[in-house]
C-alpha cells in the first residue's frame, strides 16, 4: 500500500534531527558482547556452542588436596557423570595450582569426555573465614594460569570462586561479584563464568537472588551463571522448589553447584533438590566424591577414592530417583563428528600375580589398545559363571583387598574407553593367598587424635594379653588408604608403600603381662582415613579393641 507524503519545512526537519540525537545519547543501549566460543547462555539456558542445551550432572572434586588422585575422573566418568567440578587453589590458603597443573586437569577431563568446572576455594567464607581471599585475587589467579585455558571454552567454565562470602559483610558480594566478572572478560576471557552465592554459599540472606539480574547485566558477554550451594538452610521441598523458580522465571541461568545428603548446619532434602532439578531441567553437582574430613566424612560418595567402596549417599547421588545414572546425558561436543565411539578396546592381556599376602594381591597386565584411547581397567573376581568387580585401574596395575586366607581366587580384566564400549574379557589368573598368621596374646588399640586436609595424628597402644613379658618387638600393619607416616615416637619406623614396620625403642621394648605402650605419629592421607584391619605383634595377629 502506497503512503501519502508530507512536505515537512527545513527548520522542523533539524529539530527533529536533534531531538533524535538527543534521545540516542540519553537512552541506553544493551552492550555489544561478544560472539560465543564455547558455552552460552541464551534465554536463561546454558547452551553448547552446537546450541545443545546442556544440564550439568555431576560431583566435586577436591584435587587440590588430593593431586595424586586424578584417575578418580575416570572412575566419576564411569559412574555416568558428565560434568565434574574440580577444586582448585590460588595458593593463597593451599599448595597453588600452576598453569601446568590445571592443563592437565583440562586434558583428564577431556580424555574421560567431562564438562570441567574449575573453582577457586581459597575465597571461602571470606569476611569471615581467617586467611580466604577476595574475588579480585581469584580473578588473578584466572588471569595467571590463562594459557591453559584458552581454546578450552567448549569444555570448560570458571567458576571465579568457592562460597565468596561468609556470614560476615555479605552484602559486598554483589559490587565484587560485578568487579571479577568485568576484570576476567578486560582480560580476554570468552569462558561461561559461574558465580557462587555469599553466605556460604547458602544464600539465606537472598543477596544473590536478589542481585542476579544486576550481576548478570554487568557482565558485558551476557554469559554468566549463578551457582547455589544447598545444605542445612534447603531442608525442606518448599524452600527448594522456590528458590531455583524464581531463577527460571526471571530467565536466569541457575545450577546447585554443592549439595549433600546431610550437613552439620541442618538436614537438605536432597530428595527435593534432585527432583526439582530434574523438573526444571537444572544442572546439579554433588558434594564429594572422596576425601571429606573434619567430621564431615558422610559426605564421601566412595570410601578412600576406591569406586567399588560407594557409600549410601553415593548410592543415592548415582543411582537412585532422579540421579545421575538415570538424568545424565554426556555433552554434545564429545558426540560430534562422524558419530559416536562404538569400537570397544581389545581385551587386556592375562593379568600375573605378585605380593600375595592372606588378604591382598597386586594384578599387572598387558595394556589394551583403542582407536580413541583406553580411559582405563576394571577387575573382575570370576566364581561359578559370576563375575564381581573388585578394583578399577586408570593404569594396569591394581591390588585386590580384602580377601580371606588360604583361598583360591580367579581373577580377569577388562577395559574400557570414553564413550563407555568395554572390551572382551583377558584371560583369568588364579591365585591362592597365603595362610593368615596364628593368633598372638597382644592387644592393639588403634584411633585417629587429630586430622587436616592432606595430613593426620594417631596413636597405637599395644597390649599385653599374656603371662609373660614381651621382651622386645616388631609392630606391623598395613595402611588401607594411602596414609603415610612422616614421624613417630615410641619406636623406629620404616614404611614400604603401605606397609609399616615399628621396632620397639628402649624405653618401650618391655611390656609386663597385663601392660601396654604407647606409639605416636603424623602422618599423610590422600583419602579417607581408615584404619588398618590386621595388627602383628612379633609376627602374630593381635585382637583389636
């Protein structure tokens, strides 16, 4: 349809004009961002850059405390996670992370086809929390390991830092939260940012609710999200279920970054956090797979990073209701190409025997071979047609524990690559283990005094249950999970791997009947703290009390 033109005069034109300009310089404009290159957010979702929608299933990882424990991300891989957040530090509180040491964390990651959350936990609590850093120090940090983290924006997001604030000053979080973000994109960062609520984490103040919509604004890639911890303040489905909505309805990108099955500060319904999630197509990621102390050890998911050690919450975080083996779908960038791995790896060579105590035995085989890369072994105990997996192996070789004396066991292996194909099964091996030692009149008390992150104090009293003295003697145990003794009073020590042996010092050789001494030590841990089952006094099992 044709429009009637209207002669307008020359002086009603240049106001026009200038009212127009005007108006363009006092209206404001939405920021120009830049072009995604990896992860995205678009409509309060977190996309892949294929435009897949992607929902983080997945645990936490503290690798900070425990580097020599990588493998646990096959082990997180095979339980059918398809995110896992990995703690980090500055070295502000904790041995700092290089940039040589986060690549390779990058590199595991993507070799297991993981989505990698890497967080800074030096920030935690801070305001309140002796020696924890601020935001912009956790921004440098970022900026100091960048080199390994640029090209990685499809498979990584940073997590600027761990629970930011604590109880203490919290309503700062919201101008830091904005400064770090703005620091880290001026530095060149196209990385998806997740941001952690104050108070914890917990968010009971709502500052982070509240201000979302700012902080998000702030971020000039529009490419932010928001994470919420939910422990003893999310103890009932109602204050889960309005929480994460009012997130979804104001379209903002929303993940429970932490949450666990009990806690010291309440009882979270986890049930509700899992099925709300699920309904509102939220990503969640369980707090942790191993490692726990400070009496927090229930919140473990495997006993000593051991994956055939889950315990009830790892049960339920993997596979129960809305968990991850039922909800988790691997991310799309690990599924492009040409189609998905469908080759399973050759079997294993047969697996030879070695170390063969009564209750233990070390398996090495032969590697298998893939035409993507093996992500690792597990082993199996086969008996009348069954098989059972006793251990899994990043590598190839692994200890069986846990076995009974004088027994006659047959053993095989299997692989496994990335996408989950296992490889027909190695030739089994059987192996008898040796007879357990005879029963000694001693007793041994053993008991963990004082535990940290990474290190532990314990004391072993030995008994005499006889009716003669003991004059002179050796003590030895064998450590469960990794633990390592660096000193100890009361005798000699000398450790092989997890072995232990303690001669008697002078002063503690005698032990009257019905008498006892007493061991000291500090020690390391890189897992749970278990306590060794079987004590030998001079060569004979001592009862435990």
């Amino acid at each position: 349809m044709r429009t009637t033109s209207r002669t307008v005069p020359w002086a009603a034109a240049l106001l026009a004009a200038l009212a127009g300009l005007l108006l363009t310089l006092l209206v404001p404009t939405t920021p120009a961002h830049a072009a995604p290159t990896g992860f995205r957010v678009q409509n309060g979702r977190l996309l892949e850059a294929s435009g897949n929608d992607f929902v983080m299933r997945g645990v936490n990882h503290a690798h900070t405390w425990y580097a020599d424990k990588l493998d646990s991300l096959d082990h997180i891989k095979a339980k059918g996670a398809n995110t896992v957040r990995v703690v980090l530090s500055s070295g502000d509180r904790w041995t700092r992370n290089d940039t040589a040491d986060v690549a390779n964390v990058v590199a595991q990651c993507k070799r297991n086809r993981l989505i990698c959350v890497l967080e800074v936990h030096d920030t935690t609590g801070y305001g309140e929390q002796g020696g924890a850093v601020t935001l912009s120090r956790a921004a440098d940090y970022w900026i100091e390991v960048r080199d390994a983290l640029v090209g990685q924006e499809e498979y990584v997001i940073v997590n600027i830092g761990n629970e930011p604030h604590g109880n203490t000053d919290y309503a700062r979080w919201t101008d830091d939260t904005k400064g770090a973000i703005q620091k880290l994109r001026a530095a060149g960062f196209d990385h998806t940012l997740m941001v952690d609520a104050p108070n914890w984490g917990q968010d009971w103040a709502f500052t982070m609710r509240d201000n979302a919509a700012s902080v998000f604004g702030a971020d000039p890639d529009a490419n932010t999200v928001f994470s919420i911890h939910m422990y003893g303040v999310f103890d009932t489905a109602a204050e889960v279920n309005d929480y994460l909505n009012r997130f979804v309805a104001a379209k903002l990108p929303i993940v429970v970054g932490e949450f666990g099955h009990d806690h010291s500060d309440g009882n979270p319904d986890e049930d509700a956090i899992l099925s709300v999630t699920r309904q509102l197509g939220i990503g969640y990621l369980g707090w942790s797979w191993s490692g726990n102390g400070g009496g927090v050890e229930y919140l473990d998911m495997v006993e000593g990073f051991d994956p055939n050690r889950m315990t009830s919450w790892g049960q339920r975080l993997f596979d129960g209701a809305d968990g991850i083996t039922a909800t988790s779908e691997e991310a799309a960038v690990y599924r492009g190409g040409s189609g998905d791995d469908t080759t399973a790896p050759t079997a294993p060579g047969t697996p030879a025997a070695s170390a063969v105590t009564s209750s233990s035995v070390t398996l090495t085989w032969g590697a298998a071979t893939d035409g993507v890369g093996v992500t690792g072994y597990d082993v199996v105990r086969v008996a009348g047609g069954q098989e059972t997996v006793v251990a899994s192996s990043s590598g190839t070789t692994a200890t069986v524990t846990g076995l009974a004396a004088d027994t006659s066991y047959a053993f095989a292996v299997y692989a496994r690559d990335a996408a989950g194909n296992r490889s027909a099964r190695s030739a089994t091996v059987t192996v008898t283990t040796a007879s357990g030692p005879a029963a000694g009149s001693c007793a041994v008390a053993y008991r963990v005094t004082g535990e940290w992150p990474g290190g532990f104090q314990g004391e072993v009293v030995v008994r005499n249950t006889g009716s003669t003295a003991v004059d002179g003697w050796t003590l030895r145990w064998t450590f469960p999970a990794g633990q390592r003794i660096t000193s100890l009073w009361g005798g000699t020590v000398t450790q092989s791997g997890a072995e232990v042996s303690v001669e008697a010092a002078p002063y503690t050789a005698t032990v009257p009947p019905a008498g006892s001494v007493s061991l000291g030590f500090t020690g390391t841990r890189s897992g749970t703290n278990t306590s060794p089952a079987v004590f030998l006094l001079n060569g004979a099992e001592c009862s435990k009390t």
